[in-house]
C-alpha cells in the first residue's frame, strides 16, 4: 500500500474511511457493512479466511493491486463471530448508520456499534446457560492484587482483593475457580502474568493490559457511581477501598467501550470477603472431583453432577 506522509495515498473515499475505523480498533477483526455482507479488508481479509474457511477474493480501492476481501451475510454473521470469539480473538460490528438510499452519490456513513470479545458474549446460541461467563479485571500494585469480575448477561458484579507476598497466587486461584472468559489488567499486572503457569499452559486466558488512565481511582470511582446511580460508594462496602475501585471502573470503563450501551442491568457491586468463606483451591477442586471428573474431565461422575437436579440455567448457575 502506497503512502506518503504516513497518509494512504489514492485509496477510495471508502476504503480510506475503514483504515480509519481499523486504526482505531487495531486488536479487533473489523466487519465492515457494506449491503447485505460484513466485508473485511487487507490483513483482517487474509487471516480470516483462513480461521473461517472463507474465500479470499478482492476489491478495487484505488491503488494498483486490489484489496484483499472476505466476507460474511450479515443475517449469518452471529455464527462467525462466535468462531472467532472462540479463537480468543475479538471483533468490532462496523455498521450502516445512515440510509444508503439518502446517501445518494455519496458515502454511507458507518461507525462502530459493537466489539465482541470471550467475555462480553451475549447470544444465547453460543454460551452455555448452566455457567457464569465471567469478564475480569485485574488491577496490581507492589503489595496487592484486585480483581474485578461480572457476567454482563445477568448483571452479576463481584469484587475481591489479595494482599500480601501470595497475593498474584491467589489471585490467579480464584481466576481459575471462576473460569473466567476474558481478562483486563493494568501493566503491572501483564508483566507479572508472564511469569504464571497457568497462563503460559493455557490454563487461564492470557491477560490485556487496559487503558492506564482507566485505573485512575477518581476516573473509576466516577463510572461505578454514574453506572450505579449514586451519590456515594458507602453502601457497597467499597468506598475505602481505592484498589477495587480502580478494577472495578476500569472494568465498568471497558464494558462501556466494548458495548456502546447503558449497562441496565450491573447496578451493584459485592465486595467478597474472604473470611467469611472457607476457599478451596483449584488443586483441591479437582482432586475432589467437585465440578468434574478426573478421568475425562466432565461433569458426569462429579460431585456437581450428583447435585444438580435444576430445571433452569438460572438455577444451575447458582
């Protein structure tokens, strides 16, 4: 691609228009609506074709040699993304938000309506209704660490903090008891995170370092009482509590970002008190064979498996 000055020259109005949108969401496949079809350009083009099994074709833009182009119908698109959800990647819904019929000649505008990613699912054909599917946020300082953690599809927002020399291990304990999808942390908390073993053998999904200034304790402490409409954070047991409040809105800062709607329903937030609970950690879950067995790893034969008599998700999740 020819450029001059940094700036892409000779490329259509259009396609000039979905460099910008991809340059601001540079770790997301970007499906870019153009009529009845999500399109996806260049890069994008080239590696999903390949994840998604599509054919790689191309589109004039202006410049010698065609784009690289895939695409997908938008009435199907559901199913790709949840693909490529699965390959621990994210996606940004590029939409129409404008009629082309009024357009004329003219551009359609489009903007950013969605980005997808593990743990912001919602379709109900891609997640399992008897599990949480838990979004966290891990904020780290020199002596403690604070997780943040919410399922956006029932509103549940939970908050714990580990201080002390086994604070990142016990961290990292409870991100494996919850089996969380998706992980935000500030950049402490990625350096330590290349260091852990479950990361590094997949145990756990590998962490994304989030916006410094997300973390800022009166930036977050503003979303959490915008998002829970308060005055103050007294009633949730975490007004004192600046390192769960800088996980907590960051988490709530990133929701946002990635959804581009009122949260309606996280309207609380728990702070977990550890005293109150006797923890098992994940060593002793699994040799006990609480939630699944040993042998193929599933839940027949577990002690869950004998319990679970429910008839709705909401109840097998609880």
């Amino acid at each position: 691609m020819k450029k001059n000055g940094g700036k892409n020259t000779g490329l259509s109005d259009m396609m000039k228009h979905y460099l910008t949108i991809k340059e601001k969401h540079k770790d997301c496949f970007v499906f870019y609506r153009l009529g009845d079809f999500y399109e996806m350009f260049f890069e994008d083009a080239i590696e999903a074709s390949k994840l998604l099994d599509l054919t790689l074709t191309g589109r004039d833009c202006g410049l010698e040699e065609r784009a690289p182009m895939c695409g997908v119908p938008f009435h199907a698109a559901d199913g790709y993304v949840a693909k490529l959800v699965a390959f621990g990647r994210k996606v940004a819904i590029c939409e129409q938000i404008s009629d082309p019929k009024e357009a004329g000649r003219g551009l359609v505008q489009r903007d950013v309506v969605l980005i997808v990613s593990a743990g912001t699912v919602i379709e109900e054909d891609y997640l399992d209704e008897s599990r949480n599917n838990y979004i966290a946020c891990a904020f780290k300082t020199e002596d403690s660490v604070a997780l943040a953690w919410t399922d956006i599809t029932t509103g549940e927002f939970l908050a714990e903090e580990f201080i002390g020399a086994n604070g990142l291990e016990e961290a990292v304990a409870k991100l494996l008891n919850l089996s969380v999808a998706e992980i935000i942390c500030n950049e402490d908390m990625l350096l330590a995170s290349k260091n852990v073993r479950e990361v590094t053998h997949n145990l756990l999904p590998p962490f994304s370092c989030y916006l410094p200034w997300a973390f800022n304790v009166k930036h977050a402490e503003k979303n959490l009482l915008e998002q829970f409409n308060a005055l103050s954070l007294a009633a949730y047991g975490i007004a004192s509590r600046e390192n769960l409040i800088a996980a907590a809105g960051a988490l709530v800062e990133y929701l946002r970002e990635t959804q581009k709607h009122a949260l309606v329903n996280i309207h609380s937030v728990k702070v977990v008190r550890r005293e109150n609970y006797m923890e098992l950690d994940n060593i002793a879950v699994r040799n006990l064979e609480l939630l699944k067995n040993n042998a193929e790893n599933k839940k027949y034969g577990s002690l869950l498996w004998v319990l679970d008599k429910t008839k709705t998700g909401m109840g097998a999740r609880l």
